[in-house]
C-alpha cells in the first residue's frame, strides 16, 4: 500500500481556516500527530505570518489552551469586478472584510490596456486609502464580461471583447502588483461571492447574471464549474426556438442574451417608444430598472416576459446542476419580482420535482458586490493552499538559516 504522508504545515492551516480547529490540542485530535510536530508546525505557520496565538479557549481540564486564529492582517488581497459598463475595485483583508472599495463606469470596448491602467490606478488609490502598502498584497482577482481559459488566463473572444485574446492581462497585472493574478469570468467570481455568503448547508449554488448580457456561475463545494475550455456557464447564445429572426451580436439568430437581456430589452423598449431613450442615442438596461420601478406597463410586460423565457434556459440548468439555490443578479435583477416571478413560474413548471424541491430561487445577498467578494476569495483560496503554504515555509526556512 502506498504511504500516505503526514498533513502538513499547510493542511493544518485549511483545519484553523475551516473552523475545525481552534486550538493546538484540537489540531492534534483531528490529525494524531504527537504535540511536538503540531508545536513545530504552528510554529511555521506563526512565523510565516498566517496564524497568530490570542485569547483562550475553555479549559477541559488543566491550562486554558491559546486560541489559533488567521492572522488576517497580515496581508491584504487586490479585487476587481468588470461588467460590461460598469467597474468595482477593493482592497481585502484575510478574513475576506473589506479595507476599501470604489466603483465606477468603464469601457470595456476601449481595450484591455485601458482597463488594466483603471484597475492599476484604482488598486493604488485604494492601498493609500486603506493605510496599506504594496508589500503587504498577496494576490490579485479580477473578473471579467468573458470566458476565461483557466489554462492560459487569456481571455476567449467574445463580441463584447473583441481584441482582448492578444493581451495578456496577467502578466501585465503581474508586473505592476506581487502574488499570483487570477483572472475568471465576472458571473463566476460574483457565483463564489454569494457562495461564501450562502447558508453552509447548501453544497450546490446557480448565479445567472443578467445585465448588458446573460451569463451564470455554477459553484459546488466551493469549488467553481469552468468546463474543459473555461465556457461552463455561457448560457446567454443558447438559442431558442421561436426566436430564429432575432439577430444576435456573435453572428447567430435567437440567442438568449439578444433575447431576454437588458441591453436586448432596451432596444425593443425604445423602438416602441424613443422618449425612453432618456435623451441618449440607445436604451440599456438601466433604463429598462428605470422604466420598470415607474410602472411603464410595456417595460413591466417585456421584463415579465423575459423572465419566462430565462426560465425555459434555467428549468434545463436546474435540471442537470440540482442546486440549492438559483441566484438572479445583474441590473436587471433590480426589476425585483417582475422577472424573478417570471422565472420561478416556469423553472419550478418546467423542471422536474426533485431537481427543485427545497430549491430557492432569489436575488443575491451581496448585490453588486458579489464579485468582489468572490475575486478576493479566489485568491485567498490559491493563497492558503497546502502547496503554496507549505512552499513559502520552506522558503522563510531555508531564508532564517543562510
């Protein structure tokens, strides 16, 4: 039988991290190792500056052991979230709370070299704010309106980002901030935000973004779905039957996203009635939350009605993924109801009974904040992992003995 080795420095750190273990003697219990090699271990982990020792635990019998704790200043995580119009940055302890955090309109048709110089400003403003300096970041996350190769960590064409495959966003992430870049798409990172959020019995989460496009995340574990080629979740060009005249911006005809969108939305609302345009040369899907919250009964009918055929993509999503719960975010999320009760009339109809009993379909607890949340969390996860723990001990080890 092959030998199994014993956990190391940076598995007893997923155990403080998880909350299984507070204390060393927990540690000991957990794993059998003798006190001496947990005290060694500790140790590490102390001088490496993920854990430190405070307080007390309740005492069993004898010395109240020292609580085991992250050590969640020790370092800070650099988080982005791109939409297709719009921008969120943050700076983010270990423990995931939030140390400062700005948002504003970007272009992403302007490029990625445009982008990347906003997030870097952004990523500078926000270290000066939060009193941190660029030796404490121990990582980038960065989502994005597009596939992401998980392989490369180059971005897949899509109509939105035409152009961005060439560029390397990594890299030129990389050589600006220290730690490892991570890139993914936006409904993804915002999917692992309202993970971390969700109540810990639900294993399995859906998030489908609908804004400018459509896209969702499939998280399970705490571990996202990317798929073979990182497409995992590009729901928006399913195409629909019924819809064959509709032109979409990939080429095709009938796609979900020039179906139900805001920004598909917008352009149907405005052909009907140009005031809606609020001045502007198109409508978008702020206009379509606008229009909706003021009771515009052909803005209310067209979300409606998108609901319902979201709800024929999402009643299949169901049925394959069997989530816990189905997360509706994006701008046109704000519509509150109107399309939520469009898409729980018809997944919970269409879908078999066991893939939706005890599923709930609701908007995020995070709001537009969830992919933030969910880039930090990315990193941290890449961050606290045995084999890079375990690697940067050796490192501070063989460093304290040259």
């Amino acid at each position: 039988m092959p030998q199994v080795s014993a956990p190391s420095a940076g598995h007893l750190l997923q155990f403080i991290r998880q909350g299984r273990a507070r204390t060393r003697r927990d540690l000991m219990e957990l794993t059998g190792l003798a006190r001496s090699t947990i005290a060694q271990r500790v140790d590490q982990l102390v001088s490496a500056g993920y854990v430190r020792e405070g307080g007390v635990d309740v005492s069993t019998g004898g010395r109240r052991p020292n609580m085991l704790k992250i050590d969640e200043g020790s370092a800070v995580v650099l988080a982005a979230h791109v939409g297709a119009t719009h921008g969120r940055v943050a700076v983010v302890d270990l423990a995931g709370r939030t140390l400062a955090e700005s948002a504003g309109p970007v272009i992403v048709a302007d490029g990625p070299a445009a982008l990347v110089e906003w997030i870097s400003a952004c990523f500078q403003a926000l270290l000066t704010e939060a009193g941190r300096s660029m030796g404490e970041v121990c990582g980038v996350g960065v989502g994005l309106p597009c596939p992401v190769d998980q392989r490369t960590g180059r971005v897949i064409p899509t109509p939105v980002v035409t152009g961005w495959p060439e560029y390397d966003v990594v890299s030129a992430l990389g050589a600006r901030f220290p730690g490892p870049v991570l890139v993914d798409n936006d409904a993804n990172m915002m999917a692992l935000g309202e993970f971390t959020a969700a109540d810990p019995d639900c294993p399995a989460l859906v998030l489908v973004k609908v804004g400018t496009g459509i896209g969702a995340g499939i998280v399970e574990g705490g571990r996202v779905l990317h798929g073979v080629g990182g497409a995992a979740g590009e729901i928006g060009h399913v195409r629909l039957r019924g819809y064959d005249d509709v032109a979409c911006g990939c080429g095709s005809f009938g796609c979900l996203v020039a179906v139900a969108s805001g920004a598909a939305l917008g352009r149907e609302l405005a052909a009907a009635d140009p005031s809606v345009r609020d001045a502007r040369d198109a409508a978008d899907a702020a206009d379509v939350v606008r229009l909706v919250a003021a009771g515009h009964p052909e803005a209310v009918r067209r979300t409606r009605e998108a609901g319902r055929v979201l709800g024929e993509v999402l009643a299949t999503v169901v049925s394959v993924v069997n989530p816990g719960v189905l997360i509706i975010s994006g701008s046109l999320a704000r519509t509150g109801d109107h399309l939520l009760g469009g898409i729980r009339e018809v997944v919970y109809r269409a879908a078999q009974y066991r893939s939706t009993r005890g599923l709930h379909i609701t908007e995020g607890r995070l709001g537009d904040r969830a992919g933030v949340v969910g880039a930090a969390s990315m990193v941290a996860d890449r961050v606290f992992s045995p084999d890079v723990v375990d690697a940067r001990i050796a490192n501070v080890t063989a460093s304290d003995n040259a």
